[in-house]
C-alpha cells in the first residue's frame, strides 16, 4: 500500500477574521485583568485600604484607651485632695503657709 499525501481541504483553515476576533478578546480579557488589578477599585487599591483601614483601627483603640486612662486620671482629680496638692507643688511650685522653697540654678558648667 502506497501512502497518499492528505491535503487540508479549505474548511480546515482558520479564517483571518476569526484569528483576529480570538485576539481582540484575549486582548480584551488582559485588559480586564489588568484593570481588575490596578485600577480604582483593583485588587492593589482594595488591599492598600485595607492596610490603611487596620491602621486606623489600631489607632483608635489607642485613642480609646488613652481616654480610658485620662478619665481616670480626672475623677482621681474630683476625689483626692493630696493629689491636687502634690501637682501644685510639682507643677506650678506652690508651697503651704509658712514653707520655704529653695531652687537652685541649673548646672550649666561641664564636668571634665
């Protein structure tokens, strides 16, 4: 038996007008993607707000417990009178009737 060469018939070529379409949605589809990825509301911007999102949160129970201490701190005001007191003297240098303050300068001089 002799081999025959088989030729394509003409329905078996790929026309140029479907070569071209195939390309123009693969095109298509990778400028989706793209866009998907970077664009406004893309996978990199949603992941970077969502970083800045954690941070703030972060930031605002700090906020809160900050506020948590400084509440304390004022009804430790309202309610004890030696803590008053001992914040004048330290802060604005008041001293009772009949006390006296000594201050001295501030060493300006190097030890060498």
């Amino acid at each position: 038996m002799a081999k025959t060469a088989r030729r394509r018939a003409p329905r078996d070529r790929v026309p140029l007008g479907r070569n071209v379409i195939i390309f123009a949605v693969a095109a298509a589809a990778i400028a989706v993607l793209i866009a998907a990825a970077v664009g406004d509301r893309g996978y990199l911007e949603v992941r970077r707000r969502k970083a800045v999102q954690a941070a703030l949160r972060l930031e605002v129970e700090q906020v809160r417990a900050d506020n948590v201490v400084l509440l304390a701190e004022i009804e430790a005001l309202k309610k004890n009178p030696y803590l008053i007191e001992k914040l004048a003297r330290e802060k604005l240098g008041y001293a009772r009737p009949g006390e006296i303050i000594y201050q001295f300068p501030p060493d300006t001089q190097s030890t060498q």
